[in-house]
C-alpha cells in the first residue's frame, strides 16, 4: 500500500510514522498547515519536521503555505467549529495530492493526539475519500501519543504547546494563567 500522510508537526508524527513503515506500508509525508500561528510558531514546527525527515530520511512534500488571512476569513463569527474548518482544509489537500500522487490512501497523524477531536478528523477524511476517490486510512493511533511523545524529546525535536491556531493559543496560555 502506498500511503499518504498529512503531517502536523513532527513530535505527532513520529508513532503513525514508525507504526506503518513496521507494517511495510509504503508511506510519504505531506506537509499543509495554514491554520498554525503565530508564523514563529509555523516556522518552528516546519523545521522540526525538516530535522526528523533528515534523522529517517523521510520523503516529505511541502506546500508551505502560511494562511493566517484565509484561515482567519473562515473562521471568524463562528470560532466554536474552527476545527471543522481546520481539519476539512488540510485533509482535502492531502487527499488530492495522493490522488494526484496515485497513493491507494491517505491519513493524518492528527488521528496520534488525544487533544484533537477524533471523530470530526474522521469525518472530514471520509468526506474527502468521496471526494477524491482515495481511501481515508483511519487508524486510531491514540495509544502510541505518549511513547512519540519521549521519542521526539530523544531526538530534541521541538515540541509546541497547543494545538496550532491563534484561539488555541489563546485558550492554553489563559488557562495557565488562572
């Protein structure tokens, strides 16, 4: 099988990485995040990622596209359901790219957190799979967050401290706060 695989950021990548290469799986990366801000916290995601590609030699595809405008347009008035926004975005991307790419599916390594909102990624990859024709590869990899967790320290890989979007980090840092 010849997999596609949205990257968020290189610490959730690690455990779906290494879990469907041990498989046999034939597996490439797919970079597309507009939804993370601010742009140093973009970038510093981006270069994490760049560094665990060189560590396993990873064949990665980048579509470096900072979208804090677009992403800010399609969220704002309705910032409860951003995520559905955020997830749709970024997974029809991938799945057109592995159509493009001739990929028998496509997946995303936001299925590793238990802070992202599982059956709404699972929902918009079906969607997409109809879409484009490409089966979404669904897999629950939750139980492996932790264990990907240590490894990206092992590799001193950066690792942020919310999910990615302004009201994210607007809602993490607040609630430290208090």
């Amino acid at each position: 099988m010849k997999l596609l695989m949205h990257l968020c950021c290189a610490p959730c990548a690690v455990y779906p990485l290494r879990t469907v290469r041990e498989r046999g799986i034939e597996v490439a990366g797919f970079w597309f995040n507009p939804n993370i801000h601010p742009v140093v916290e973009y970038r510093s995601r981006l270069d994490a990622l760049k560094k665990l590609q060189a560590l396993w030699d990873l064949d990665v595809e980048y579509r470096d596209e900072y979208g804090l405008k677009e992403y800010l347009r399609n969220v704002v008035g309705d910032e409860e359901n951003r995520c559905v926004y955020c997830y749709t975005v970024r997974l029809e991307e991938t799945a057109r790219t592995a159509r493009e790419r001739g990929a028998d599916a496509f997946t995303t390594s936001l299925l590793v957190s238990p802070y992202q909102k599982f059956d709404l990624i699972v929902q918009a990859g079906r969607a997409m799979q109809e879409r484009y024709s490409v089966e979404f590869f669904a897999e629950d990899f939750r139980e492996g967050f932790r264990e990907g967790r240590r490894q990206s320290g092992e590799m001193e890989l950066y690792r942020q401290k919310y999910c990615g979007c302004i009201y994210s980090e607007m809602e993490r840092y607040l609630r430290e706060k208090q």
